[in-house]
C-alpha cells in the first residue's frame, strides 16, 4: 500500500505494509480472566507492557514486569482513579499517524512514545445495574470514561494500533504475533477495532438507557442494545433470513430465556405464536386469579 502525505512543506510517500510489529503494550482491565497468561506471553515475546493500578498490581504479583502508567506521564493516579489515562502522552501514542512526518516529529518533540496495542476492557456499568438495590451514586462510579476513551483512540487509529477488548480475543491476538514474528495484521486489526467501536456503542446505549429510565416512555429518542441469541431456521416467509436477539438487561422470564426440548429449529413464526401464548395465560392467570393457564395458539391468535 503506497500512502502520500502532505503537512506545510512536507510531503512524502512511504510504503507500508499490513503488518504492525508490536512492542509495546498498554493493559488495563477490569475483568482480569485470562490477563496473566496473556501479559506473560507479550512479554515472553519481548513486549513492553504499561499499565495502571489494580491491573498493575495484578501482574507485578504474577511475576510480570510492568512499567506504571504514571511514569509514562509524569503524573500520579488521582481522584479515586478517575484521572490516569486522559493525557497527551497516551493518546498521542495511540493517535499518531506513524506514516505521517509531522506527526512523527511530535512524537519526538513532546518525547511522545508510541503504544502498538491496547487491551481494555471497561467498569463493569452493566453488571452493577442489574444488581438489587444499587445506588445511583454507586452505578455512576462505575461508568468509565478513560477505558472508551482509549478504546475509540486506539480503534480509530487501528491501522497502527492493535486494540483488544475481550478475553475471547486474547488467543486469537496472540496467535496472529506468534505467525508474524511479532506483528499483526491488517485484517486482524480492523476486526478487533470493529468489535471496539460496537463494545463502546453498546456500553453508552446502557448508560443512556439507565440515565434515561425514569423519562417517558415516549421520549424522542432511545438507545438500545441487542446481543445476538440465534439464527431461526426462517423469518415470516421461508425465503427470509432471520435471527433473535436479546435486549441488553432484558427482565428474565421472558421467552428468550425458554430452553427448546424437542423438535426442529424455530422460525419467526414459531417465536411469535410461543410469545403469544405465554402472554395470553399470564394474563388469563393475572385476570382470573388462577395457578394454571393453558391456552392454543395459530398466527399470534389464541384459539
């Protein structure tokens, strides 16, 4: 791939490849399965690896060696841990364009160094709204907002940086470095940034949806999540595709959460008139105060 560039008097066209070498790394996690062997494979592999507080922690205790987020921007970790990330120093290193000389110069200039990929995952916002009982003081701490910050950076600039939002990624990231000598590919990277910016999507439509739950419930806008189930055997006519997916915190007890115990995979149609069904005796159960309800369906209509 050739890219030209321009900035003032500088123009240049570099040749570049799809592959990215990697070494240095920038880990910081709030759900830390799987982060130990993956840290300590990097570093096998001859990685620097930055990180902040607890995650820090966590690999310095197994052994890791790990340089501090604060001694890459000078600054101390503050206010509870909302400060750490956010600093030209981070996102300089994962912003700049490394085929572009004014960009380069910067990096130089300001001693900005360049971070090849990010592994981030964010506060757990989710979890903790679905728990009973949660505060709103609670639920706000753990809305993240340098976690999505350095996801979008790194993601935006994927066709240098690698960004890694999941555990489920890790074997994959590593062995595309193992089949590279150490770097990673093109394809690989716009992949894992697609995945980045739908993980951040999702964690704002959340945030959005909690902020917003106490509005009406016709406001002029709304967000919402869905996480794909499963492939239906057809949609409302057989030539159509269709797929179920589930609304981000949806109450249980719905029919989503049914388990099928016998016969073919189900269409559109077969949820739809199951739906039914399962509203119409709840409602016969609601309505006529009994224990038991039964109650047959043929397209969405009880019989």
């Amino acid at each position: 791939m050739t890219t030209t560039s321009a900035q003032g008097s500088d123009t240049m066209t570099v040749e570049t490849t799809n592959l990215v070498r990697v070494t240095r790394a920038l880990i910081s996690v709030s759900d830390k399965i799987n982060i130990i062997p993956f840290a300590s494979q990097l570093s096998e592999m001859g990685v620097e690896i930055v990180s902040t507080g607890g995650t820090a922690e966590t690999l310095r205790n197994a052994g890791i060696e790990v340089m501090l987020i604060k001694e890459v921007t000078g600054f101390p970790e503050m206010m509870d841990g909302r400060v750490k990330t956010l600093h030209p120093l981070i996102h300089g290193g994962l912003l700049a364009r490394r085929d572009l000389p004014h960009h380069t110069r910067a990096m130089k200039e300001h001693g900005i160094p360049p971070i090849d990929l990010v592994c981030v995952n964010l506060y757990p916002f989710e979890e903790t709204i679905a728990k009973q009982g949660v505060t709103d003081s609670e639920a706000i701490e753990q809305i993240d907002i340098g976690g999505p910050s350095m996801v979008r950076s790194a993601a935006k600039n994927h066709a240098f940086v690698t960004i890694v939002t999941d555990p489920s990624q890790y074997d994959e990231v590593l062995e595309e470095l193992e089949d590279h000598a150490g770097s990673t590919t093109i394809a690989l990277r716009r992949r894992l940034a697609s995945a980045a910016f739908t993980r951040t999507a999702e964690y704002d439509s959340a945030i959005s949806a909690w902020m917003t739950r106490n509005d009406s419930p016709m406001a002029p806008q709304r967000s919402i999540s869905l996480t794909k189930v499963d492939d239906l055997r057809y949609g409302e006519n057989p030539h159509q595709n269709a797929a179920l997916y589930k609304l981000a915190n949806a109450p249980r007890g719905t029919l989503i959460d049914a388990k099928q115990l016998h016969g073919k995979p189900l269409s559109y149609n077969n949820l739809n008139d199951a739906s039914a069904a399962l509203e119409t005796v709840r409602a016969m159960a609601r309505v006529a105060g009994v224990r038991h309800a039964a109650c047959v369906v043929k397209h969405t209509n009880p019989c």
